[in-house]
C-alpha cells in the first residue's frame, strides 16, 4: 500500500478516488463507480468527499514533505 496522497495526474475532480485507488491497489475507474453507487444509499458521501479532497495532501506537496 502507497502513501495517501492525491495524485496530479489521473484524477478527475480532486483526485480522491484515483488516490484511494492507489492505496487499496484498484482501478481509479472501479473507486468512482463506488463512490457514485453509495451516492445512492443514505448518508453524508459528498461530505466526506470533501473533508478527504482538503485532508489528502497534493503528491507534489506529499514529494516536498519528505
């Protein structure tokens, strides 16, 4: 598993779903249908979204940082 860290390639909108991709070893293609099919069950999913867009750092900041 790699470093959470939103990639500046491959992403579409922030580029959290192609980072969780990359941790959990998926496609990026295979963590957005997720995330669009539990858009449809009850609760705070854009929310969450957000909150991981602002917590995961950028990979060039992840790079500057080490």
């Amino acid at each position: 598993m790699t470093a959470l860290a939103r990639p500046t390639e491959g992403r579409m909108i922030g580029g959290v779903c192609a980072a969780l991709a990359r941790r959990f070893g998926t496609s990026a293609t295979t963590m957005r249908v997720i995330f669009l099919v539990s858009c449809l069950l009850p609760g705070p999913q854009f929310l969450l979204y957000i909150a991981l867009w602002i917590l995961f750092p950028s990979e060039n900041k992840a790079r500057q940082a080490w």
